[in-house]
C-alpha cells in the first residue's frame, strides 16, 4: 500500500513590507511540508481571507498600514478604514476560525504586544530577528498543537529601559501629536499625574525634553504610533 505524503502547511503571510513580505514567501514556498497560500498587505484583510480560503496558519505582522487594499490589486479605492493591527485581526479569525493556528511577528520591543497577543488568543509571537531556521521550526511547532512565546526581548532589541504601560501608552499619544490635555483624558488621569508621568520618562531616559526622545523612540522602532 503505498503512503500518502501530507498535505503541506497552507500558510497566509501578512506583512506590509514588500520585501519581506516576499522574502517569507520564498522561505515557507522553498519547504516540502508548506505552501504559500496567499499574501496581504493589511491585516484588515486577513479574516476575509480566511472566509474564502482557510489557510492553516497566519504568519502575520503586529503593525501593518492602515490603508484600504484590496487582495488582487485591482481597483483599488479611497474609502476609509478603521484602523486594525494584527493582534485586533487575530482576535476576529479566533473567534470565527478557532482551528486556524496563528504565529504573530513583529520588530518593536514593546512589552505590550506579548500579553495583547496572549489575550487575543494567538498560539505563538517571535520577533523578526529571530533565524529562518528558528521560524520554521515556531511554525511546525504551532501546527503540531505547541505555543510558541519569547520569555525576553532580544539583546539586539533592548534599546530602552523597561518602561509601563502607561509610558508606553503616553508615548505613543505623544507621537501622534496629542495635546497634554487629549493625553491625559485618553489616560483617564490629571495633567499634573501626566507631567509626574513624563518626568519619570526622562528621568529613565536621560533626556531632558520629551519630545526629542519621542523621536528618537519612534524611529528607532522602540515604540510606534500605530499601535
């Protein structure tokens, strides 16, 4: 009797960053036990695609552009969307497709996204710095009924103290160019607890102004305004 070979992984990547997103794509394609079946710019459109393909694993990006797409490339609008990052999409496949496993991937050392991930129920998060033979391994480890979480951010990643939640949150309503009294409403706290707030961000930082560290916080990817 002769031996079936198993059906390979069919494997949705959602990445926003082209070469990347192709890089992956050669990867997972170049393994016997995967097969690429589509790839999405926007994390928005991962639970449509899950509606007409059902892959069995996401490989998807925490923070993607928020702009409308569409999966073909054709007729492509301006419509307005609301703005979904990869854990929000996640949470939305495992509630309608619960047997669909999902790895998330990300570059930011935000201490935030392992527990959101947690909490949307993703089955594995790594980070992007990790090896391709180490994310092929996560990924068949994912299928095979494993989870898959970092217990540390990588060296390379560590570029900041360890901030709180809502540090992080401050910052991030900084960089998208708040006001203090937006900040400290969207905080549910005071302007003064929000100025005791930013002190001990420079005090752990360093600086001396906040908004050039929140420069130099975004762009050197420890946090990001999206998210």
């Amino acid at each position: 009797m002769e031996n079936k070979a198993e059906k390979p992984i069919n494997i949705l990547i959602v990445e926003d960053q082209v070469l990347l997103r192709e890089s992956l794509e050669k990867l997972l394609e170049a393994q016997k036990d995967m097969h690429v079946s589509g790839t999405l710019s926007y994390a928005a459109d991962a639970l449509d695609f899950c509606r007409k393909k059902k892959p069995h694993l996401i490989l998807m990006d925490v923070l993607t552009s928020d702009s409308l797409s569409t999966s073909d490339g054709a007729d492509e609008t301006e419509h307005s969307r609301i703005q979904i990052n990869g854990i929000e999409a996640a949470l939305d496949i495992r509630f309608e497709f619960p047997d669909i496993k999902i790895v998330i991937m990300t570059a930011f050392p935000e201490i935030t996204f392992i527990d959101a991930a947690h909490h949307a129920g993703v089955q594995s998060f790594i980070y992007k710095s990790i090896s391709s033979d180490t994310m092929l391994n996560i990924i068949r480890n994912t299928m095979g009924g494993y989870s898959v979480y970092p217990d540390r951010i990588p060296r390379e990643l560590v570029k900041t103290p360890k901030f709180t939640e809502r540090e992080i949150k401050t910052l991030r309503l900084l960089a998208q160019a708040k006001t203090r009294k937006e900040i400290a409403a969207a905080l549910d706290t005071t302007e003064g607890t929000l100025k005791a707030i930013i002190t001990g961000i420079l005090n752990k930082t360093g600086y001396d102004n906040i908004m050039q560290y929140v420069v130099h916080a975004v762009s050197s990817g420890i946090i990001s305004p999206k998210g």
